[in-house]
C-alpha cells in the first residue's frame, strides 16, 4: 500500500485500486503534524527538565523518535481518509 515511508503506492497490489488518486494534499495533513509536533517539543522540554541528558543525547534520541511518530501518524491517517472516501 505504501510506496515510500508516508506516500502511497501508485496501485494496490492486491485489488489495483489507483491509490494515486486518493493520496492527500501536503495541507490536508497539517492538522495532524501541527499538534504532533508542539507535542514532540514539550516531550523534548519534559525529558530534558526531568534527566537532565547532555546535548548529544538529544542529538541522538530525538531525529528517530520525531521520524517514527511523524511516519506512523501520516501512515494512520492517510489510511483513516482512504478507507473513508473509498466506503462512505
């Protein structure tokens, strides 16, 4: 279904739908990356008030875990709108 880590394939595999044409705008999802990311920032705030970590730990926990959300996120929601425009 997905081509890419957040972009959908052009065709199923399984039944050949065009994915393609159900992709969403990059706008459609800034409802979605807007709060993720002030959420990931007070993390970042959080964590760092709580432990205490040397900037380096920072530099090296944070890219994956901000990478894993945001793909995770865009993949969930990106099959929440597909499957609602395809079974109304």
């Amino acid at each position: 279904m997905f081509a890419a880590p957040a972009a959908f394939a052009p065709r199923c595999r399984g039944c050949g739908l065009d994915l393609a044409a159900y992709e969403p705008g990059p706008r459609a999802l800034y409802p979605v990356v807007l709060p993720l990311v002030v959420l990931l920032a007070l993390g970042a705030v959080r964590f760092d008030d709580a432990l205490h970590p040397p900037l380096w730990l920072h530099a090296l926990i944070w890219p994956p875990v901000v990478a894993l959300v945001m793909i995770g996120a865009l993949r969930l929601v990106k099959v929440t709108l597909l499957t609602r425009r395809i079974k109304p």
